[in-house]
C-alpha cells in the first residue's frame, strides 16, 4: 500500500523465476491444453506463427490464455534448456475457482464474505506472502486478474507458507468488471491506499472486498473511482509505505478482530 509516494519494488517477477512450472515444446504445449489444467501464460517466440503454433496460439485465445511474444533469448532462459520449439507455457500451481465459489463458501460457514483483490500484484514472494496474510486473516477468497500480475508457481507457493492450498483464488480478466458484478452482490469495496480513513476507524463488518494495488503504482484509478471507501495505514517513521504484503496484514487482522469480538 502507498503513503503518498510508490512502493519501493523488491524484486521483478521475471519469468526465471519460476521455470519449475514450464512447459516447453510445441507437443508438450499441446498436451498441456488439452489436459484440462489451469494455464496462466504461454510464451511465444516474436515471428514464429508457423505450423502447428498458429493452432496453439487459437487454441489458448480461445480459452482467454494470455499469449506473449517475447524474443528467443528470454524463451531460451525461461525454458531452461528445454527445446521450446518457439512455445513455452505456465501452468498455475493450485486451480482456480469461480467467484461464486468464493461467495457460496462464506455463506456455507454462516459468514459475510470477505475477498481480497490483488490489482497488478507483480513480485511472486509478495503474491504468497498476501496470500498467507489473507488466508490467516479468515479471508475467504483471493481475487487476481488473468494478465499484469504475478502467476500461481511455485515461488508463490513457497512464500505463502502453505496458506495457497487453503485460500481459494478465482483469476479474472477484468478487475473492473469484477468489482462492478461485486457491487451488485453486495459487497462494499474498499481500497488500500493514501489519503483515506484511518482502517481502523472504518467499520469492516460488512460483506467486503479489499483491493491492494502493486507495488509500483498502488490501486489503479479506475478501481479507486469504483471504491466505497478508501484506507490508510498512519505512518510515523521515515519510510513512506509497507511492502503491500505488510499493509494486506495490518488492515485484514484488523477485518477479522472487528468480525471476531
């Protein structure tokens, strides 16, 4: 969460990152897709559209798979030396579910919901460490959108101390959208982010979903604008802002001991 000024980034979620969830070669892509299995991202070499790639590229829009050109070095790397063949893909290292699911869940333990939105959430350790606080908080589903954001792998896993095989996590392709059906459910939206009230004088009893922006440029404006209320952490020493795993701890904690006297 921002105070006035942007987060300072940790680390950039570089695919290197998290070639323990790789699937290179045309073949192995192929059988990835038809396999059924949530894919966050395939990876395409810039100029390769022959052959069997064009129907894999269909076959991936068509299921609103991401699909990302990028040149052969960084595909050479990120499929660490596997023959890619010009393709590579990501699958997510846990499913994703529906929002109703998320919903349905809190209305099953007799709850209001409470949802987490990660905005644009880039650097994986951050990712599973705000799942971790989300989970440990009774949250009861996380929120992420399908492009501009850290993917479900392995690193997430590892940071997020087991919490990701609890938390359930539905991936959308509009945030906006998102938060506008939410609305309609409703929920009241809050953000994370500078200039607003004090969290721990808003009331959070009710069915609520929090957004917490990236670390370079914290909730975008267009879900602010859609917000019903904004929070702020007080800041009293010399840096500006919490990491954004921090800030998700310190307003969700405070969530779950307003819904839990």
């Amino acid at each position: 969460m921002r105070n006035g000024r942007d987060f300072r980034r940790e680390r950039n979620a570089e695919p290197n990152e998290i070639s323990d969830n790789v699937t290179a070669g045309r073949n192995s892509v192929r059988e990835l897709l038809s396999s059924g299995r949530d894919i966050d991202k395939i990876f395409v070499q810039k100029g390769e559209r022959t052959g069997s790639i064009t129907s894999l590229i269909a076959e991936a829009r068509s299921r609103s798979i991401p699909v990302v050109e990028c040149e052969k070095a960084k595909l050479d790397h990120i499929s660490g030396g596997i023959n890619h063949q010009g393709i590579a893909a990501f699958s997510a290292e846990k499913e994703y579910c529906e929002i109703d699911d998320i919903i349905n869940y809190a209305e099953e333990k007799g709850q209001k919901p409470l949802i987490v939105i990660a905005d644009r959430i880039e650097d994986p350790h951050n990712l599973g460490a705000l799942i971790r606080a989300a989970e440990v908080a009774g949250a009861h589903g996380l929120i992420i959108p399908k492009r501009k954001g850290a993917m479900l792998t392995q690193v997430v896993s590892k940071a997020s101390a087991g919490a990701l095989e609890h938390l359930r996590i539905a991936k959308v392709t509009n945030l906006a959208m998102t938060v506008e059906d939410l609305k309609k459910r409703g929920l009241w939206i809050f953000a994370a982010e500078a200039g607003g009230e004090k969290y721990y004088e808003q009331d959070m009893t009710c069915p609520a979903a929090i957004i917490l922006g990236s670390e370079g440029h914290g909730v975008a404006k267009l879900l602010l604008d859609k917000c019903d209320f904004v929070l702020s952490i007080p800041m009293y020493g010399k840096v500006n802002s919490f990491n954004v795993a921090a800030a998700a701890a310190v307003i969700l904690c405070e969530a779950a001991r307003q819904r839990n006297p």
